[in-house]
C-alpha cells in the first residue's frame, strides 16, 4: 500500500507471493481489450482501457501482468489505464490525459515489464516510437520501454506539473509479481487507487445517483 502524499489515496497491490493488500469489493474493473478508450464514471465491465471517475464515486483498478498499470489523480477526478504497447500506439495514454479539463496532481506507474526485459518485432517497435516524443532514442533496439513512454507522452501533454510515483519493478523479473512473458501465466496482478476510509464510504453513497454526472449519463 502506498499514501499518496497530500492526499486521502493510497495505491493497493496484490500480485504473486506476499504482495498482497486487501482488495476492496467494490473496485471497478473494465473488460480491457487493449484499446485506445477511456470511459468516465464506469459501472465496472465497460470495454475500455481507461476511466475517470469522480472523487469519490468508485475505486478504478487494473488487471496486469507485463502490461504498465497507469492511475492519474486530478482535484476532482481519479483516472486508471492500462498501457500495453497497443494501447500506447492506439493513444490511451493520451485519452485518458486529456479525458480531465484540469491540472493533473499526480501520476503514479506501477510495475511492468522493464524496457531491457520486453523485446518486440520491429512493427511493434514501430507503432510505439510513432506516438513516443523521444522516437527510437527512448528504447532499446529490439525492445520497447513502455515506462519511459508513458512518461514522456504525459509530460509532453502536462510538462512538469505533476508529481510522479515511479514504482520501477519488472514484473518478468520479480518473483513477487505475475508475469505473462516470464511465466504464460493466466494470473495478473491487481492495482488499485482507493480514498483510505473508501469501503465505508461507498457503502454509504447512493451510486446512481450521487454519481449521475453527465459524462456517466452520455455512456
Ligand atoms: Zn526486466
């Protein structure tokens, strides 16, 4: 579990051996395709690879094993995504950015599969570098660096205004983490970004209509 600073988050994780923290009932999961779509105010299930939801209305979570789980934190807003390289080629990163017309407070990375580890075909390459403001200088040849991708694509749309909780684990190398690529595994971990005392809270909360903003109503 880690606080975010200056705020009533924290970030929670359960991957493989030993790593777990308790995840809360009502965290929302999407259906994620590795797409490029991000919904605002999901029920949980929506197939999409990013949502916002409002302070306080929901708990977006990520189901990964090598793919980089992606959460953002606004005033008002708390945003996941789930960045695979298609999903970066495709623009999620992107879309979920701007999917908030205010000033990102917070970025925070999870662990994924590092830029040494994941090695790729050239198109896959390819189709990263396309979107990726450092091009070929920011991956190895014959790999990809989604990390570093994800950081400069942020910081080209929001330059340093944010703060940044870097969690620079390689899923394929950790013994504590799943890991597609190192073990075929069906198994993912689980990320979470919660308010502290959100379980209670939520149970309070009419969701249907405390949470009807009009971007839940447009989806
Ligand atoms: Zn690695």
């Amino acid at each position: 579990m880690i606080i975010i600073p200056g705020t009533d988050l924290y970030l929670g994780l359960s991957g493989a051996h030993g790593k777990a923290d308790p995840l809360p009932e009502n965290a929302l999961f999407l259906d994620q395709i590795h797409g490029n779509r991000v919904v605002a105010n999901p029920a949980g299930g929506e197939r999409a690879d990013g949502m916002i939801i409002e302070r306080g209305c929901g708990i977006p979570a990520l189901r990964v094993a090598d793919c980089l789980p992606v959460f953002a934190v606004w005033d008002d807003f708390t945003g996941a995504a789930h960045a695979g390289w298609r999903g970066l080629a495709g623009g999620i990163i992107e879309n979920l950015i701007v999917a908030v017309n205010s000033q990102l407070r917070w970025l925070i990375l999870g662990p994924c599969i590092c830029g040494d580890c994941y090695s790729v075909g050239d198109e896959v390459r390819e189709a990263v570098m396309a979107g990726d403001p450092s091009g070929a200088r920011g991956h190895l040849q014959g790999k990809v660096d989604l990390r570093g991708s994800v950081l400069r694509r942020v910081r080209q749309l929001c330059g340093e205004t944010f703060q940044l909780i870097n969690i620079d684990e390689c899923t394929l190398e950790s013994k504590n983490l799943h890991s597609f690529r190192g073990d075929k595994t069906v198994e993912r971990n689980f990320l979470w970004l919660a308010e502290i005392e959100q379980g209670e809270h939520i149970r309070q909360l009419n969701v249907e209509t405390e949470c009807n903003s009009p971007e839940r109503r447009k989806n």
